[in-house]
C-alpha cells in the first residue's frame, strides 16, 4: 500500500495523515460525475482508515509544492 502524504502545511507527520483521511465535499467546480444521472452532483469523498496494516506500507513525504524550491521541516511525531 502507498500513502502520498502533504506535508508541506502541516506541523508533524501525524496531523499530515489525519488530513489526509479527513473527508472532502466535492461541490462548485469540483462536482462529481453521476454515472447514473448523467450531471454533476455535490459529494463527499473520503479515504477509509487502515483497518489492517499491510506487510509493506509505503509513505511518501511532499515536501515541495510544484514550481517551488523552498523545503519545509516537520516534526517526525
């Protein structure tokens, strides 16, 4: 299993992977496509926790937004 984890606005990589399961609502611009109404439609989206760990998990660490060169330090708790 992979995670891409954002870290470049968080303080610690334990709030990073409670971002990163925290639920999204898909609304204005960013609708979702309804395969069954044909239209875009507001929702929520929302990555499920681990229930079970894998044998090999995979994080990776953003640190750098695209077209920036500035890196940020974070906190490894």
């Amino acid at each position: 299993m992979d995670i891409s984890l954002e870290i470049l606005h968080s303080i610690s990589i334990k709030e990073s992977m409670q971002k990163f399961f925290q639920s999204e609502i898909l609304d204005g611009n960013n609708k979702y496509k309804c395969e069954t109404y044909d239209k875009l439609v507001t929702a929520r989206k929302q990555m499920s926790s681990i229930l079970q760990m894998p044998n090999i998990l995979v994080i990776q660490l953003k640190t750098k937004s695209h077209g920036s060169n500035k890196w940020n330090a974070i906190s490894k708790d």
